[in-house]
C-alpha cells in the first residue's frame, strides 16, 4: 500500500533539495499522493515533492490556498479561480485538464474542465490505511479454506466519502459514515466488495429516482472481467419485475480511491434492506415481539419433508424426479445434466468429515442444505418460529396442489393449514405466493444461470402488516457474477437451468431449486411465464441489455484498462483459475470479456425464445 511505503521511505530521509528536506523535487507535475506535507509525485522509482511553484507560478504571488478540485468559477490575470469552502481558491493546472473551445465565439475563450470517465468515489479512513478494506475475511471462510493465512474478520471502519460525478462536478463532500467488507467467499479475494453505511441518509448518482438510504455497496466485480454481468443482469431485472412493481437495484459504475490510492472499478449499488423505495413492506419496530411482521428471508425449510420434484427440462421431465434436497447421485440425472452442464468438478474435491456431517442432518438431509437466512430484525424466539412455520406451509400448500392435487389453506392465524375444498387448485396456491413475481424470478434466472441459484441470494419476503397481502413474494435478484456464461452451466447459452437438476459443487450432488421447479409443469403457470417472455421480448428488453453492454464496453475502455492495470495479475487468473471456464479465462481484456458476454447471452435468448415465445 502506498501509505505504508511512503512511510518507510520518509524514515530513510536519502535525498534533500529546495522543495523538501529529505526529498528531490519533482521533474514533471503529475501528483499521486497528497498528505500534510504537500503533493508528492513518484519519478525513476523514487519519491518526489512537487514544486508548486514550478507547477503553478502564481502559486507564491497568492495568498489563496490551492484548490482541491478543477472547477473554474472565474479567470483574471494570475489565473483559473475556484470556491472552496466558501473562501477562493487557486486552480492547479498542472492537476486539471481543460478542453479549450473557440468556436461559439472568435472574441471568447470558453475553458471547460475534462470530465471523468466514469464518477468517481473517494474514501478516507480514520486510521489513514486500506487494512480495513484489504485483509478482512469472513471467518467460515477460513474455517473451511486452509490455504489461507489468518485475518481479520470484517469490521466496520470510520470514514469521511467524497464523490464526483461523470462531469467531475463535487455532488458530495465529506460525508461521514462506515465501511466494511462484505460479501461470504468472496471476501478471500484481493479485490474486496464494500459496504457503506452513512450517518445520515444519502442520495447517490441519482440511483433509484434520487431516493436517500443510509446503505450502499460497492460490489467489486473481482471475478467477472467484463465488470458487466451484474450491471446488465440488474438492468434486465429491473425492466421485468418493475411491471409488477417489484425491486431490483439500481447500480452504476464507479471508480474507487480509498486514502488517495487507486482502488480500480465498483459497481455501486443498493443493500437488500426492507426500506421505502427497496423492499417495500412493513418493517418491524424494535423489540416488537408479536407475529405480524415479515421476512426478507427465512430459515430452516423442509420443503414437505423433502418431497420429490420432477426437474423442468423443457419436455415432460423423462420421468425423472429427485428430492428438494438431494443428497444421493442419481446416475440418471448426472447423465442428462452432463449433456446440458458439462461439470468439471472432481468428487476428491468436496470430501466432509463424518462426524460432522452426523451432527448436521435432518433425517437423511445436513442441516446446512435446509437454512435460509432471515434478513429481517427479530426479537422473540415465537417470532423465528411463525416465520419457519409459514414459509414451509406456504410451500407445503403448493405442493399439495401441484403434486397431490388437493387444496389446501392457512387457518385463521397461519398456524397450521386445514382443506379448502372451495378452492380450486390454482387458487390454493394463488391465495400463498404471487404467482407473477415467480415467473419473473424464473425468467431472470432462466436467462441468467447463476451458478448460485442454489445456495444462495435468491431472496422473499411476505407483509403480513395492516395492508399487507401476506403472499409470499419474490424479488430483489441478487449477485449475478457466478452467471452469463461465466462458469460451466448453460455452456453456449443452452440448455434449461432455473428449474432443472444442476451439480452443487458443495455437495457434489444434483440439485433443484425447489420454488423454481415446484410448479413448472402446471400448463396455466407455464402461460404466464410465456406471455412475460413474449412482452419483455418484443418490448426490446433484452436486445437493450446486449447493447448497454457493448455501449459501456467501448465508453469507459479507459477506465475498464486503469481496473485491469490493477488488479489482472497472476495472483488473480490463479485464484479463479477453478472456478471459472476456460472460454472466459480467454479473455484478458474488459472488451474480450464483454464480447463473449453478448456472445452468450445473445445465444441464451435465442434459447429461450424458442421455447417461450408465443
């Protein structure tokens, strides 16, 4: 880190001159590091101090301090004049790059600061360092990843957040807040994801219409070369579920500084969180112990005491079935995902220890397989279980429907469930879950092939306050960087995924997605994937999608290149080097990876289309 080397170096105290007792001046103006002292540059491997009165000759001659930024408020003989901190400042040209046009005018000179490639977000840490943000990893990682020295565990770190936007105009200033790392795996990468978390509400870059949150991210995008994949997914989600009135986040690019030193590119976007304008449903008040609250995600699902499910292969499932939770390889299933999936995981490579896994099961089912995380606040162990209760009704109901063909429905206080012989199927299972939110989750899904689809991020929530429909509901998509032809699932954008039989690598067995496979047989639910499908289609959803990123690929190509300066070493091709195909490992650049990504998906949803189109 460049904080810690400059210390070392200052220790030395080698070199003297005329801007620094310790220090030669530098030959050129460029500035890469700023601290109390002044602006320092770095020549022939060498610290260097700049020379302000070389770099900005008026510099002496004024008793204005310089100004940090490039916005010219106004010209006079000593030079470019910005405001800062309600007092005037003197702007360093040597640090700002102007665009001079002459041609509205021949008696005028219009000077225009260059904009940013993309905006930029800077942090400053109490501490000074990047420790927070470098070493941090999340301690069930370590427990299983014996390769790795220890670390800290994510902490929450004081800061100060500065940001510009792409015109290089200052929109925030000094925020105060918190950052942390986040993320599960993927905090063992170099290139961590950030969570920010303000004092007081912010707006930024007029994400979600200009709406104010105290919480954000910045997603680092360390595996995905193209930086792209959760950018376009979110934007393709958003465009589907927002036809039902549903949550995607909104997201954009950003470039990083964290204590003046380059940090690479960020999507910046917004936290999972039950809030006015995210997940909108009732939030529950703190320490509010009764019942009537609701999940973003709950626990412990049993999925009707691990009921079998028929596999969605686009045909009539090849009479095929495999548990909601499978944990026996099925020859006939690994024979029929091998042709779709092409898997390259090694079975010496998941191996658990017995005794552990003895302690971790429910009936024949490891205990981890059945959790789901409740992302809501609660504060009573009765509160845990109506949450428990209702989601593995919600799901018993439908299966019953679907698979045993009876109604059934939820007693007065969902407690329990009783029959509904007034009920028609459709409606037993029409009264629990809305129904469109989940085929706008299987279309997302089906396009997208998130290799996590399984495990993890995909995400429910019900209201169950005043207003509230207490339907189980699907929204919120999340972590797209496993997906778009990045790992070995839907290889060339074929084969049927979301509701299918899928390796888990964790497990080294077949997997479903039990919400996305549960009804897929049902004719009239297949309607009305295949009429969101046909809208979202004709509507240019997708070819949209395709064209942001070809858009964004060749827009911000120099920043992409600062980003692969960066972080595209050997440390991080070795570390991916498993998890990621070797179609995509042949990308070097940002535009190579982008390319394979239209590519893919191009090829996905002619896939797709040909089988939902009406």
């Amino acid at each position: 880190m460049k904080y810690l080397v400059f210390t070392s170096l200052l220790a030395l105290g080698a070199f003297a001159s005329e801007c620094h007792p310790n220090y030669e001046c530098c030959q050129g103006c460029e500035v890469v590091y700023t601290d109390e002292e002044g602006e320092w540059g770095f020549e022939n491997n060498n610290w260097c101090f700049v020379d302000k009165s070389y770099c900005n000759p008026n510099y002496e001659s004024s008793k204005y301090p310089l100004c940090s930024h490039c916005d010219i408020y106004t010209t006079d003989s000593t030079g470019n004049w910005g405001v800062e901190n309600n007092n005037w400042c003197l702007i360093q040209d040597s640090q700002c790059t102007f665009v001079i046009d002459n041609t509205k005018d021949t008696n005028s000179t219009i000077i225009d600061v260059q904009k940013n490639v993309l905006p930029v977000i800077s942090i400053v840490s109490k501490s000074g360092n990047n420790k927070f943000i470098s070493e941090p990893i999340q301690k069930h990682v370590m427990e299983v990843s014996f390769w790795l020295d220890p670390a800290p565990v994510p902490y929450n770190e004081d800061i100060t957040i500065s940001v510009e936007d792409e015109n290089g105009k200052k929109v925030m200033e000094g925020a105060t807040g918190k950052a942390k790392v986040r993320g599960n795996f993927s905090t063992a990468y170099v290139k961590k994801s950030i969570r920010l978390t303000f004092d007081e509400k912010q707006e930024l870059l007029g994400l979600n219409g200009g709406k104010k949150f105290k919480k954000w991210l910045l997603l680092a995008e360390y595996k995905d070369t193209s930086l792209l994949r959760d950018k376009a997914s979110f934007a393709l989600s958003r465009e589907i579920l927002s036809e039902d009135g549903l949550y995607v986040s909104d997201a954009k690019l950003v470039e990083l500084n964290i204590n003046n030193e380059y940090w690479g590119i960020y999507l910046l976007a917004e936290a999972q969180q039950i809030n006015n304008g995210r997940v909108s449903i009732t939030d529950v008040k703190k320490n509010y112990t009764a019942t009537d609250i609701e999940p973003l995600q709950s626990i412990r699902i049993t999925y009707n005491d691990n009921a079998p499910l028929t596999p969605y292969d686009g045909e009539d499932g090849n009479g095929i079935s495999i548990n909601a939770i499978n944990i026996q390889e099925n020859e006939q299933i690994i024979d029929i995902a091998k042709e779709n999936e092409q898997p390259t995981v090694d079975d010496d490579e998941s191996s658990s220890d017995d005794e552990q896994e003895e302690e971790k099961k429910y009936g024949d089912v490891p205990n981890d397989l059945l959790n789901m995380t409740i992302k809501s606040d609660i504060y009573s162990q009765e509160q845990h279980d109506f949450i428990e209760t209702y989601i593995n009704n919600v799901y018993k109901i439908i299966y019953e429907a679907v698979y045993n063909k009876k109604s059934i429905k939820f007693n007065d206080n969902y407690s329990d469930v009783m029959d509904a012989p007034g009920f028609t199927l459709r409606e037993a299972i029409e009264n629990v879950i809305d129904v469109n939110s989940l085929a706008d989750m299987y279309i997302i899904s089906e396009l997208t092939c998130d290799a996590d689809l399984f495990i993890s991020s995909f995400y429910m929530d019900v209201d169950f306050g005043k207003n509230g429909s207490k339907k189980l509901r699907f929204e919120a998509p999340w972590d797209f960087d496993s997906g778009l032809g990045i790992k070995n699932v839907c290889v060339n954008g074929q084969g049927f995924y979301a509701g299918n039989a899928f390796l888990d690598s964790s497990t080294s067995s077949y997997q479903v997605n039990p919400w996305l496979t549960i009804m897929m047989y049902e004719d009239w639910y297949q309607d009305i994937i295949r009429n969101k499908w046909t809208k979202a289609y004709d509507n240019g959803v997708f070819s949209r999608t395709i064209d942001m990123i070809q858009t964004d690929s060749k827009k911000y190509e120099e920043a992409f290149t600062r980003n692969t300066q960066k972080w595209d070493n050997e440390v991080r091709r070795g570390i991916l080097g498993y998890e990621i195909i070797d179609r995509e490992k042949q990308c070097i650049t940002e535009a190579d990876s982008a390319a394979y990504v239209v590519e893919w998906l191009e090829a996905r949803v002619d896939f797709m289309n040909n089988h939902w189109h009406k």
